[in-house]
C-alpha cells in the first residue's frame, strides 16, 4: 500500500540517503510531510502485539499514553504492574530508537533539539466524543499550554502500528502561506497576553506551576482555538487527505501545517522541539512569520 497519490503536500522518502539531511530539513521546515513506507528504526514486532492487546478505557483524561524521556516517567496507562513495567520499556526503546534516527537523518538539528514527550495512541480517531478544542478531526497548528516553545518548532514523528488499516489526515497550506492571507482578511490575536505573562512571572516567584508563556507562544494558542472555532476555516481551507498504511511512518511540523486526524487506531508518536537557531529555513518558520509580519504587539497581543 501506498499513501494517497497525487499530494503535494507529501514526500516519500524512498531511502535514507544522510547527504540529503538539509534537504531533509528544508522540505519539512517548508510544509511538506515526509514518509516512510516502513519505519525506518527498530520497533519489534512482539512489541506491537503487546500494544495491540492494551484496552484503554476511552476516558477523555487517557486518550493517549504519554512517556517522558528526560525524565522516564510513564503516564496514563491501566493495566497491572508487569503491564505498566513492559509498556515503559517499550515506550523507552521506541523514544530512544527515533531519537538516535533523527539525530542522524536531520544531521542539522542534532545536539540543538530538545526530546519532548512520547506517546502510544490506542483509541479510534473517527467519532470520538471531545470537547471542541480537543477534537483532533478538525484543522488545527499544534501549541502546548504547559510546555512552551518560545519559537521553537514542533517536530513529531508517527508510525502507524496498525496491522491492517490505514490512518487517514487531512492536511492544510503552511503557516507561512495561510497566516498571512488569514491576517489579511481578520486580524485576530489574544487580546492580554501582556497581563497573562505578568501574573506567570508573579507566580513563578512564589513556586506555583505556571508556565511563562512568550508573545509567540499565546499567540500559538489562540490560533490553535481559533482555527478548532472558526467554521469558515474548517469548511473552506485548502486541504488534502493523505492515508498512512499499516507500518509506515511520517514526519512533520505541526505548528505550521494545520492537519486533521479523521481516523485510525494504534499511532506511536515522538515529539521534538527545534530551536529557531537551529532551522535551516528560518524564514518560513511560524516564529519569523508572526515576527516579520508585525502580528504581534510588544505586549503579546495582537497589534
């Protein structure tokens, strides 16, 4: 099986040629998903037999399993303990094996990235019943609320374990593209991000957990809502549909491709956060598009 034919949006990577690593970094900084037929690290096949037979509860609070490499923390698996203890090693094996491939495949990120979360995906995409900010069926750039990026990209990388279906997106024009005409059409931004930051300072003074949010970064996710809100976007962008077969794996920027989750079951995720220093397309990225186009005010609003 192959991915759907005839996208632009989609390059196949037929081999693992490192000289082609900038060119690598280019294509996805750009907007473009890149794919794999197979996945090109280790992942054992009895390691996917046990992740097929976990059953989740289908609670909005465990839609996915999600490890913590910097810390090798495991978070919101049931099962008994020799359960909880196989899924941890495996999802420490599946981090450490991507880690390693992209260090090498994006030769230019390695030693500037920083390893994000991990995460096991068992329940079924189509028809989940979420609140509308947490629907993953509706176009949508990615923004953490509790880890953000100060500019940074989000780099993720999926293999889709299924043994027999595919896992189908619908993918968006980069930010780069989009944002612009969008701005032109409605100006729309968070209205106090300014105060916002202020009592994040305050409290991080006092020990509370509250993230520091830059300019960019409450910018990221009022767009993130905005985009799940605005039914015009969600009828009328530009869109493919790309479908992932059983076994292969993808990779992308999804702080500057709106995509879609419309269905599938059974996705392994590895998250990478890539500093703006790092890019070897800087002028595309989300941060230098906000920044040159003057979208955001000094106090983090909207201009």
């Amino acid at each position: 099986m192959t991915p759907a034919s005839g996208s632009s949006a989609l390059v196949d990577v037929t081999s693992y040629d490192l000289t082609r690593a900038l060119w690598h970094c280019d294509q996805l900084e750009c907007g473009k998903v890149l794919f794999f037929s197979h996945a090109p690290y280790d992942f054992s096949e009895s390691d996917r037999a046990f992740l097929l037979s976990q059953k989740q509860t289908g609670s909005r609070f465990h839609k996915n399993i999600s490890y913590r490499p910097t810390h090798d923390i495991l978070k919101g698996a049931d099962g008994n303990s020799a359960d909880h203890e196989r899924m941890h090693a495996i999802m420490r094996h599946f981090s450490g094996a991507v880690t390693s491939f992209i260090s090498q495949f994006l030769a230019p990120y390695a030693g500037k990235m920083k390893l994000d979360f991990a995460s096991f995906r068992p329940l079924e995409e189509q028809g989940r019943a979420l609140p509308l900010h947490k629907r993953n069926d509706l176009l949508h750039v990615d923004a953490f609320p509790s880890r953000p990026t100060h500019g940074g990209r989000i780099l993720r990388v999926f293999v889709n374990i299924n043994p027999s279906v595919g896992r189908v997106w619908n993918v968006g024009e980069p930010f780069h593209d989009f944002l612009p005409r969008l701005m032109q059409k409605k100006r729309i931004g968070p209205a106090t991000t300014g105060a916002r930051r202020t009592l994040a300072r305050l409290a991080s003074k006092i020990g509370l957990p509250v993230p520091d949010r830059s300019p960019y970064d409450e910018f990221m996710l009022f767009l993130h809502d905005w985009l799940k809100e605005s039914s015009d976007f969600q009828q009328n962008a530009s869109r493919q549909k790309l479908v992932f077969p059983p076994g292969s794996a993808w990779m992308v920027y999804t702080d500057g491709v709106p995509h879609a989750a419309m269905s599938g079951q059974y996705a392994l995720e590895q998250t990478f956060i890539i500093p703006v220093e790092a890019l070897v397309t800087p002028q595309v990225s989300p941060y230098r598009v906000l920044e040159e186009g003057n979208y955001l005010s000094k106090s983090g609003a909207a201009a």
